[in-house]
C-alpha cells in the first residue's frame, strides 16, 4: 500500500481581518445616491406625481429612525436608508400597468442603476421581510419597511390607519386579508422592537415635527 500523505488545509488559518478604521465605520463600501439623483431616477422610470409624494413621507420616517440609531451607536449610513426609501416604489407604477412585484423588479432596477445591494435589499423587502429580524445586520430593510408602514398615500399615520386603508383598498378575498393581517403583525413587531432600542415610543410621533433625534 502506498502511504497516506497528509494534505495541507485547503482553507488556511488566518487572521481576522482588522476593524474598519473609524472614519469609514459607519460608511458601507457602497455609495449612496444623492436626493438629486433618486428624483432623477424618478424621471427616469416615469413615477407618478402621488407616488413621489409617498416615497418622499417615507424617506422622511425612515432616515429620522436611522438618524436616531446612529446616535445609538448603530452603525447605520442614513444617507443608503434616505436612498432607499425613496426608491422603494421606483417600479410600482410599472406593475401596475404590466404586473409583476414590485418591489423584486424595483429592486433589480435599482441595484442596476446604483451597484448597492444595501439600497436594493431595502426595496425588494419593504413589504414583509422573511428573515430574523437583526437590526444590527439589516438596519435599512427593515426601517425602509417600517417607513413604508407609517405613510398612507403622502400622510404619516399609525400603524393601524395605514393598515385599515389597506384593507378598505385591497382586502377583496380572505387570503388577502389575512396576508394584510400578517403584515400589520411584523409591522407593530418592528416599531416595538426599534421604540426599545432607540428608547423613543414610535407610535407617538408624527415624523413631521423632526424632533425624533434629541
């Protein structure tokens, strides 16, 4: 028999990488689009007049939650969850009138245009999100989402008025009712879980006034 000869690990031991340097830890490697550049996008892909306003309500909630994490020390860019919030319909219109989700085609179409998966995975999630709900790791997704369930057409209300709109607009079967029902359910877990880690009652505020950051 030939002797075995022990082979080398195909994955060698290394070292951790080193911790990002300061001014960089919060940054992503990916750059965000300017407010500039998401309305240009806007034109692009020809968003409605009531679209805009909505995106823009939700841009509003969602970058005050994220300025309030940062001040918590969550490494949070408020700049991607801004961007991402207000492209998150960038394809709705286009469903509308052609079928399709949304917020997948949204965001491919966005992840083409920007090269952010950050940004992209904010708008392919911001109806339900299906995975563990790890602020720390998914910080954009789920406060893109969050924005997204505080604005009713370009109003900021609770979470139940948006959600009784919602069922007034769309609750034509049981199946969608109950789908409706599900996301209203993760939608209260979020704000209960952000309102704990940003020590701030979210239900309470209007966004309008921008005093969530003290």
């Amino acid at each position: 028999m030939r002797p075995v000869i022990p082979m080398a690990p195909m994955w060698p031991d290394l070292p951790p990488p080193p911790p990002p340097a300061p001014e960089t830890a919060r940054r992503p490697p990916w750059r965000a689009p300017s407010e500039a550049r998401c309305v240009a996008l806007w034109d692009r892909f020809k968003m409605p007049a009531h679209i805009r306003a909505h995106s823009a309500k939700v841009a509003l909630v969602a970058s005050q939650v994220a300025e309030a994490a940062r001040a918590k020390g969550f490494e949070v860019c408020v700049d991607t969850v801004r961007a991402s919030a207000l492209l998150h319909d960038i394809a709705k219109a286009y469903c509308i009138k052609h079928g399709g989700h949304h917020g997948q085609l949204g965001g491919a179409w966005v992840m083409a245009v920007t090269g952010n998966p950050v940004l992209a995975q904010g708008v392919i999630h911001h109806m339900y999100w299906p995975f563990e709900m790890d602020f720390r790791r998914f910080f954009t997704p789920l406060a893109v989402l969050y924005g997204d369930k505080r604005v009713a057409h370009d109003t900021i209300v609770p979470i139940e008025s948006r959600f009784g709109d919602l069922l007034d607009r769309y609750g034509k079967t049981q199946e969608i009712r109950d789908r409706i029902a599900e996301t209203n359910r993760q939608a209260k877990q979020i704000e209960s879980v952000l309102s704990q880690l940003l020590e701030k009652d979210l239900n309470a505020h209007d966004f309008d006034s921008r005093r969530l950051v003290d």
